[in-house]
C-alpha cells in the first residue's frame, strides 16, 4: 500500500494532514455538548439561573456554527485529497499499461487492466476520501467520550472502560464473520449471473437441443442457493444493532444505578449522571458509523493492493539507442535461429525460426490455427522477444534499436480490425500524423477503400463509432489496410488481415500491393491462394518451420504445404486452376 | 427494449410479488412498532431514574431498582424484537427477489428471437441481476427503516406531547429546517454529480477503448497521444469530483448543525420549564435523547425515499422484461414423428424490419439425402434462412413444411431435435468437457462420447487437457482456442446423430487440413440425411446437390457445381475470383 499511499502523501500532505484535524476539533466540541447540558442541569437547574441557562444554550448554538466550519473545511481538503489522488494515480496507471509488451498485455489480460483503472480505482478513492474524514473522528469520539467520564468520575468511567471491549468484540466479530460469507454472496451473484448470460449468449443452440427446461431448473437451483446465502449473511449481520443496543442499554442501567450510590453518596451531582448517560450514547452512534468504515477500508485496501500490482509491473523490455540499420543492407529482416516463448508456457511458441526476407520482396507465412503465424511476424516489431536467437531488421539486431524508431519502419494490419472513435481522416492519421488528404486517399486506393470513404457522407469525416461499429467487416479490415500503408512503411505485415475480404477484392488488394517498390510485404494467411505468388513462402507447423520457398518449390517438397493446398484445392489441381488463374 | 413510460403500476407488480409473503409483512410490522415502543420508552424510564437521583441524601433506591430492573427486560425484549424484525425482512426481500428473477429466467426461455436478438446481452443479464439486486437492496432499506423511521417519530411525538407540548412544538418546528437544507443542497448538486457521471463515463469509454487495443495503439506508437487526451480527461473528472463531493457533502454537517440548533433549542426551554418546576431533570434528559432520536428518523427516511424510488425504478425495469411478450405458444400442436430429410419452402418472404424486404419468393425443394449449401456475400441472409428452417423465426407470408407438415403446425421441441445444428459462432457453457458433448444426449455412454469426439477429430486435443473429459471449461470455452471450440460443437452433432444436418460456417476457424478430415466424417454421417450448409470457402460445398447462390436476400441462382460455372454468373466469377492474383 506504501507505493499508492504516496501519491497521495507527496502531492496532498497539507490536506491528508488538515482533514482529519478539522474533524478532530469537530469531535472535540461534539464531546464538550453533555458538559454544558451538566451545567445546566447542576448551574442553571439548580440554582434556577435562566439567565446562566439561556448564556449555556446560546453556547451550544456557538459549538454548532464553529463545528459546521470545522467540519466544511474538513470535508473540503478530503475531497481534495481524494480527487487529487485519484488523478494521480490513474495518470500512473495509465502510463505504466503504455509501457507494458504484449507478453505482459496478454498475461494480465486488457479487461482486469480495465476494471482497476475504473471499479477499483473508484473504490479506492472513496475510501480515501471516507477514511480521511471518519478513521481518526471515530476512535476519537469513543476515546474521547470514556476519557471525558474520568474526568467527570473515575470509578463511574470504568464502566466505560468495560464496555468499550465489548461493544468493539461485537462489532468487529460480527464484521470478521460476515465479511467471507458477503464474498460468497458475490460469488453467488456472480454464479447467477453467468447462467444468465450463458442462456443468452447460447439461445439458439440451448433452443435447438430443446433444453429450456433444464436450463430453468439449473438456474432456480443457483437462485436458491445464492437466497440461502443472503438468508445466512443476513440473520449474522442483524445482530449487531440488537447486541450493541442491549449492551449499551444495560451499561447505562449500571451506570445509573452506581450513580445513584455516588451521588447518595455526595461524590456525584445528578447533571455529572446526565452527562455520563450522554456519552454513552454518543459511542453508541459512532461505533456503528466505524465499522462501516471498516467494511469500506478492507474493501478498498483489497482494491489498492490490486492497482498496486500493476503499477508494481517492470516493463520487460530495455530500450536500445540506434534509429536505424544499415542503408542498403540486402535483407530488411532476419531470423536467426530465433525461438519464442510465452511467459508462463510449458513449450516454446516459436523454435529455431531461421529465414531471410530481401527488401521489397514479399514473404508469406501460412500454417494451420495455433501454429505461431501471428507471434513470427510480431517478432519483428520487437513485440515479442526472442527467447533464444535473434531478429535483425536492416541488419542491426532489433534489441539494439530505439523501439520507437523501429516501430515507425513497420506498418502492421492486425488480425482484429480495430477502428477508433473518430473520423476516417483522423483514424487514417494513425499511421502519419502529417499525412495529407492526398496521401490519405492513396493509401484508401491501394487498400480498395476509396469507394468506401466517396460512398459516406462528408467522406474522411465521416464519423467512425467505437470499435467502428457503424461499418462491416470488410470496410473495417480494408481500412486498417488502409491505415497502415498511410504510415508509408518500410515493412507492412498483414497479419491474416484479408479475412473477412471477399476472394475477388483480395485479389484486387494484393495486385495493388504489389506496386509497392522497397516496401517488405509480410502476408500471413491460412489460404494458400493468398500467398502463393510470395517470393518466399514459410510453411510453419506447430511453432516449427516445415518448409521455405517458393509456391511450386513447396508443392514439391513439403508435405505440410501440398497437404494445406490441396485441402482448399481438392480434385482441382489437376490443371483447372492452371486454366482459372488465366 | 424501448424505452416505455414510467409505469405507475409497477408498485402493483411489486405487490403482487410480495402477496405471498402477507402474513411475514404483517409480522415484521408489529415487531416493528414493538422495537420502536421499546427504543422510546427505555428513555422514560431512565428518565424517571434519574429523577430519584436528586443529590447528596436524596436518592430513592427503593424506587430506582425496579425501574432500572424494568428498563433491562425492555431492552432484552426490544433487541430480540429488531433481530426477529431483521431476519423477518430478510426472509422477504430476498425470496421476493428470487421469484422475480426466476420468473424473469423463465420469460427468457420463451422470447422470441426477434426480441433477444435485437437487445443486447449486457442490457438484459443487467436487468435480471443488478437491477433485481438493486430492487432488494432499495426493499430491504424501505422494509426495515422506513417503517421504523416513521414510527420512531409518530411515537417519539406522542411521547414528548405527553410530557411537555411546548418543548415538543420547538422540536417539530425547528427539525424540518434539517430537511430543507438537505434538499436545497441535493437540487445544488445534482447537476455537479451528473457531470460527474458524464466525465467519469468518458474516461471508461476511452479506457475501454485505448487499453482494449494496446496492441494496436503501441503498433502505431501512439502511446503519447494517448497519454496527453487521457491526461486531459483526467484532469477534468477531478474537477468535477471535487465539486461534487465536496458540495454534496456539506449536507451532513449542515443537518447536523441543525441537529445541534434543536439540542440547544430544548436544552433552553426545558431547562427554562425545569426551573418554573414544569420539568424534572429527567424528563429534561429524556427530551434531549429524543431531540436526537427524533432528527435522525427524518434525515435516513429522504434517504431511504429516494433509494425506494430507484428500487422501483429497478423493479420497471425487470418488470419490462418479465412483460414481453413471449413467442407463439405450440401447445396442441402436431408432433413431427420422424422424418427422412424432406422439406420445402413454399413462396417463403420474410423480413426483419417490415420496411427492408430480405427474401422474397422464396420456393426450394429438398430430397431426403440432397446437401444444400447456400453461399454468398456477407449480409446476404445466408444465415437468415437457417433461422427460418429452425423456426428461430417465423416467416411473413407463405410456408416451410417438413415431411409435407407446415413447421408452425409442429411443436418446436420435435421440430428443432430433427436439426442437428453448428454455428460459427461456437457456444459452450461453463462446465466438463463432456456436458458440453452430452448436450443433446445427456445418457450417452463413454463410449459413445469418444466415438464421437474421434470422428469430430476432438479427442486427441481433449485427452492431453488436464482432466480429459472431465477437465472444466470456463464461461464460452475459456482458454480453448476458437477451433477446438468448434471441434467440440461438431462433437455434440456427432453423438446425437439427428436426421437433418445445420452446418452454418462451422469450420471455418479450423484449419483447411483438418477441415477436409471433418468433412470426410461428415459425409459419413450424412449419408442418406438431408443438410444445409453455409460457407465461405467454396471448395468446401463443391459436392453439394443444390447449390443456393444469394444476394441481398434474394436466391440468384440455384444448381449444382457445375451447372453454375458453366452459366458463368455470379457463383462462376466467386468461384474463379479466388484463384486469381
């Protein structure tokens, strides 16, 4: 917690120290009220002084108005403490998942990253925020309230010093009991929910096998359990209001009876009974108010402790310092006996990967589901690093770069095409913050957009939803096509990015990619017609290299690829397609 | 769901729901009015104590200890009221709950498609769970302090008129000034909370969209950019929350300070009345125990109102839902003995929306044995025809028989078990690896499964899981791969085996070679049963009998492989385009 505690510690100092103060000062006055009611009683009362009576009653009017200052000022530099913090810790939190590889985005997964930037994020701060306010007042009070009984009568004020333990024993018990019992309600909730979901999600297959039935007896079933546990939780946590009620109650009953011997006694005025009944009251109220605090702290320590982690994180990856290879080297990439492995994996994602790709050329990498396709080609962009081996591009072995500078050589088209809320224009501008409509419309060209973008109204400013929801599949692939070639890219990988593309604007696409001069295309594809006029084509099978060559060279010689042709070409490759490809 | 009108009648639903539970409501109220006498009247007696307690030589014990005696039974038998009041409202709450939801679980089951295709999932389970779990948090909140709260101050009333009316005219006048305050504040606030909400909201938006694609940002080295807009939202929603909080703050030290006015303000009558001799000192700290106990009731009870308002709010929600109405009953209707695969379409239109026509004229007739495959660009209505055939849908004018038998005359059950079905779209429920296949044979044998899973080419995927058949999958197959899903959805056909054969691109996460294995299997399995298939690759539906050939929603063409490519349309230039370069 130390880490997170000290955003709030070096920027808010000033206010985590003045918050709790001022409600400090607010409690005091809080706990000098039942001395004054004594003075009335005993002064005012007894020597029937209205004019003594009506001077007390104007000073308690007085503790209310300075009180309501304390107390606003308090509330103030809190709230300031707690936004404060919050920004500052999302700003970190946000910097530090910038920093994260894509090793670390997909151990952590990019959902939990999400509910602790927002969920738990919020907890924490109204935590904070609470804590600052009500984690000193509380003790304060109660403390405060038996340290006022000494003051009045020591022997009185043990009573107060018995009862505190116990009030503190039923509070906390029932607390520590009920805190995992509401976990599993959550749990159960969660169960639920799931369920629901699940029938959602599958309405079609659970309709289609007839399981309606079933699916409603699985579900009362869950529902049942999770009522039994609300039912338990329930009955626990309704007993701390009617055990600390009694215990309080039978605390005054002593009080007044031992009173009543005091004061028959002379050492005990019947307003000093007054006030001591008073400030058993006011613990009363303020033991509640602590544990629900207490609920609210653990809640949001275990949150805290969830956002530490990830700003605990070491980005895995050093920077190198060169901005570019060698000009001129023959091959724009190289593998070099490179293997890659996930953390946390068994077996290498990628072994012995060894290959060369000259510049300009075109490589296709094609292999079946799993078979390490995506993670070779995100090898390049140091997206991954190589477990053992090495990747050089230009030459230079990809450590040894600035990463900035050596992911601006590379363009890539994701598998997921991913559109951002905006305009085309601005979406486009992803790849070149300068472009120019002109060069905007070129690279829509090439990535057979442009009549996409001319059918849209106000063309690149037509207006992107999240996600790019307003647009098909295809659009959406063909202009991540689109915006990666705006980048202008010395290597463009297209990682499976023809997907969703019907064959004939696939065909279209990589005819026009192919006028790109000194641009390394990477095409990863499961579909041998998509690659097969590479100028290399590397066969993987199960994170291994099969085969590397050309179409025909392959046909040949590796099993794998005749076996992956032949599947999407059956029967066919006795000479039609010779006649096909015209 | 559209959004409806405020409907006043949702308390009347809500109070049907409670109906059951009458006799526990009733219990929970004479509890209720047991505590609360209880709560109040434990002051009096203290009060006429403390009386007794006059000063040095003047203390009544004789009187004192029964009284103190008196107050210990009371507060013995107070608590046990509240705790059996407690648990009481509980036991309601949380079955009212339960009905609601199951009722609402059950309503799922029979929407039609139409409905739950058009809303989304997340808008749905949050009606069936937060807003429900909403609904019983406002109900309990309601049940247990707004009835106490109102009591507590009805009672503390008569309770202080008994002993001195003009003391209690300074509490009743002075008290709801606490009110006005917390009211003036919270209309103050309201628009500070709502930007607020609105700029918390545009944070998770662009977190959600920034950190779900950190690849893609971290690819375009946008990572700067990003920073700076987040940067700039983040500094605005700490405005926003500092004012905010800090307004809508001030309401509790603000009641409190009245709170403090009307503790002065009895403190000075009574003692004034004390000293003319119309008050005894007890009676006087009686008062101002209930100066506190009577301000509280009304700050929790505006509270509790407007938590019972948006648990109701909640309630319309659900109650949406439940309200829907569900697809056409099929009681009574035929049921489809067994079938061989015939079926045909007659003059079939339908559409989703009455102004957009999807499919017109629709006329196909299947043989038992025949495979049909429908192909055709995406947004074609390849899908929507297996909608039609499964009678997801029904269809607007005309009618799609089996076995010569109109399917709305059938009963659904028989129907759809005649289809065995796989979708693209894989979906598989939290649980073993087995339930999943045993879906729609749940007594099949081991052996049974593993024959299946073999011809589904599943099984040497499955044997190396950690538990084999028995290991457990998370919500939507967890970490399986996209394939393997799809290899388990083709599992579950293969081991109940229907007569007719649904495939809608159901291998297509799968790679080509064992695509053609699966293929083999199934034609296996499909000898002499009648299917329909949708693809996007065609080399998979070359064999295929009848070949449908869509575009927007219409059939343009329809014949075998070869009679296609020989009319050179728009299935030959398909077919030929994916060999060119």
């Amino acid at each position: 917690m130390r880490k997170l505690l000290k955003h709030l510690t070096d920027n808010y100092l000033k206010e985590t120290i003045l918050a709790p103060l001022f409600k400090m000062l607010e409690a005091i006055l809080e706990l000098l009220v039942p001395l004054v009611v004594a003075a009335i009683i005993d002064t005012g009362i007894g020597s029937g002084d209205t004019g003594y009576v009506v001077k007390m009653a104007l000073l308690l009017a007085a503790f209310g108005i300075v009180g309501l200052g304390f107390a606003v000022t308090a509330q103030y530099f809190s709230a300031k403490a707690a936004a404060g913090f919050a920004r500052s810790v999302n700003g970190a939190l946000f910097r530090k998942i910038q920093e994260f590889s894509y090793a670390q985005l997909d151990k952590t997964g990019t959902s939990t990253l999400i509910t602790r930037m927002t969920g738990d994020l919020n907890q924490v701060q109204s935590g904070v925020n609470l804590t600052l306010r009500l984690l000193l007042r509380s003790p304060f009070v109660v403390f405060g309230a038996m340290i006022m009984a000494f003051t009045i009568d020591f022997d009185m004020a043990l009573i107060f010093a018995g009862a505190i333990p116990v009030l503190a024993l039923v509070v906390f018990g029932v607390m520590f009991v009920t805190i995992p019992l509401y976990n599993k309600v959550r749990g159960g909730l969660d169960t639920v929910l799931r369920t629901t979901r699940e029938n959602l999600t599958g309405v079609r297959v659970i309709r289609a096998f007839h399981k309606e039935q079933d699916e409603i007896q699985y579900f009362s079933g869950e529902n049942q359990s999770l009522t039994r546990q609300q039912k338990k939780v329930g009955r626990i946590a309704a007993l701390m209001n009617p055990l600390t009620f009694v215990i309080i109650n039978l605390a005054i009953i002593l009080l007044i009876n031992n009173g009543a011997v005091r004061v028959e006694a002379g050492i005990l005025t019947q307003g000093a009974v007054v006030a001591l009944y008073n400030y058993m009251s006011q613990i009363l109220v303020e033991l509640i108010k602590l544990a629900n605090l207490i609920i609210n702290i653990t809640k949001s320590i275990a949150c805290g402790r969830r956002i530490e982690k990830v700003l605990e994180t070491e980005a895995m990856q050093k920077d190198g310092i060169e901005k570019n290879g060698f000009e001129g080297y023959l091959y724009a990439v190289e593998f070099r006996k490179a293997s890659l492995r996930y953390p946390d994996a068994a077996e290498n994602a990628l072994s012995d990967i060894d290959f060369t790709a000259e510049r300009g050329s075109t490589v296709g990498i094609i292999g079946g589901t799993g078979s390490g396709k995506s993670s070779l080609v995100n090898m390049i962009g140091r997206f991954y690093d190589a477990e053992e081996g090495e990747v050089f591009v230009d030459g230079l072995n990809v450590r040894d770069y600035e990463i900035e500078a050596l992911r601006s050589k590379i363009g890539i088209v994701p598998q997921k095409a991913v559109l951002f809320k905006g305009t085309i224009r601005e979406n486009m501008k992803w790849g070149n913050e300068n472009a120019t409509d002109e060069e905007i419309f070129k690279a829509l060209e090439l990535a057979q957009a442009k009549e996409i973008v001319e059918k849209k109204d106000g063309g690149l400013d037509h207006m992107i939803e999240q996600g790019g929801k307003n647009l098909s599949g295809g659009q959406r692939q063909r202009f991540t096509i689109a915006r990666a070639l705006v980048k202008k890219p010395e290597i463009l990988i297209l990682d499976d990015s023809a997907s969703a593309l019907d064959y004939a604007t696939d065909a279209a696409l990589r005819k026009s990619l192919k006028t790109l001069e000194n641009t390394t295309v990477f095409i990863v594809s499961q579909r041998t017609s998509s690659i097969q006029h590479a100028d290399k084509i590397v066969v993987l099978d199960d994170g291994e290299v099969a085969g590397i060559g050309t179409h025909d060279e392959l046909l040949q010689s590796c099993e794998v690829y005749k076996e992956i042709h032949n599947s999407q070409f059956k029967k066919e490759s006795d000479g039609k397609e010779g006649v096909n490809n015209g | 769901m559209a959004e409806k009108k405020k409907n006043p009648k949702t308390l009347l639903k809500v109070l049907g729901f409670v109906k059951r539970y009458l006799f526990f409501i009733f219990l929970s109220m004479l509890l209720a009015a047991a505590s609360v006498a209880g709560t109040l009247y434990i002051p009096i007696v203290i009060g006429e104590a403390i009386d007794f307690i006059v000063g040095e030589g003047q203390v009544n014990f004789a009187a004192i200890t029964p009284l103190l005696i008196r107050a210990a039974v009371v507060a013995g038998a107070t608590a046990l009221c509240q705790w059996l009041m407690s648990v009481i409202n509980n036991r309601v709450v949380f079955h009212v709950v339960r009905d609601i939801r199951n009722t609402a679980f059950d309503r799922i089951q029979e929407l039609p498609l139409s409905f739950l295709d058009r809303n989304p999932v997340g808008d749905i389970v949050s009606r069936v769970i937060a807003d429900a779990d909403q609904f019983a948090d406002g109900l309990l909140m309601g049940f247990t302090q707004l009835f106490t709260g109102v009591m507590t101050i009805a009672g503390t009333l008569v309770f202080m008129l008994s002993i001195n009316p003009w003391i209690t005219l300074v509490v009743v006048v002075l008290t709801p000034v606490s009110l006005f305050v917390a009211k003036f504040i919270a209309k103050r606030t309201y628009n500070m909370f709502k930007l607020q909400s609105e700029t918390r909201g545009e944070q998770t938006a662009f977190i959600d969209e920034m950190i779900g694609n950190q690849k893609v940002v971290k690819a375009f080295g946008r990572e700067d950019e990003a920073i700076e807009k987040f940067d700039e939202i983040n500094l605005r929603l700490e405005k926003a929350y500092l004012s905010a909080t800090f307004f809508s703050s001030l309401v509790n030290p603000s009641t409190r300070f009245v709170n403090s006015l009307v503790y002065a303000g009895v403190g000075l009558t009574g003692a004034i009345a004390a000293i003319s001799g119309g008050l005894s000192v007890g009676a006087l700290s009686c008062f101002l125990s209930y100066a506190n106990q009577y301000t509280k009731p009304f700050n929790e009870i505006s509270g509790v109102i407007t938590e019972l308002q948006n648990a109701l709010a909640c309630a319309g929600r659900v109650f949406e839902l439940i309200e829907e109405p569900a697809q056409v009953s099929d009681e009574g209707n035929k049921v489809l003995g067994g079938t061989d695969g015939d079926v045909s379409l007659h003059d079939v239109c339908f559409s989703y929306v009455p102004e957009k026509k999807l499919i017109e004229n629709f006329n196909l007739t299947v043989t038992p044995g025949q495979r049909v495959a429908i192909v055709g660009p995406t947004g074609c209505g390849k899908t929507t025809v297996i909608n039609l055939l499964m009678r997801f849908y029904d269809v607007t004018s005309g009618k799609i028989c089996v076995e010569g038998e109109d399917i709305r005359e059938l009963t659904r059950e028989s129907l759809r078990s005649s289809y065995g079905m796989v979708l693209q779209e894989t979906w598989l429920r939290s649980g073993t690896i087995r339930d999943n296949i045993t879906m729609g044979k749940p007594d099949a044998t081991d052996e049974e499964v593993i024959a299946a899973s073999k011809a589904a080419h599943a099984h040497s995927f499955i044997k190396r899981l950690p538990d084999g058949y028995n290991t457990v999958i998370g919500e939507d197959g967890g970490s399986l791969s996209q394939g393997q899903k799809q290899l388990l959805c083709i599992a579950r056909i293969m081991l109940c085996l229907p007569p007719m054969l649904i495939l809608d691109e159901a291998t297509s996460s799968i790679d080509t070679r064992t695509e053609i294995k699966i293929q083999d299997a199934f034609a296996k399995l499909m000898k002499g049963r009648t299917s329909f298939i949708v693809a996007h690759r065609l080399s998979t539906i070359r064999d295929a009998d009848i070949i449908l050939v869509m575009k927007d929603g219409n059939i343009i063409e329809q014949g075998n492989h070869t009679e296609l490519l020989n009319k050179g349309g728009f299935y030959a230039n398909l077919y030929n385009s994916q060999f060119a370069v």
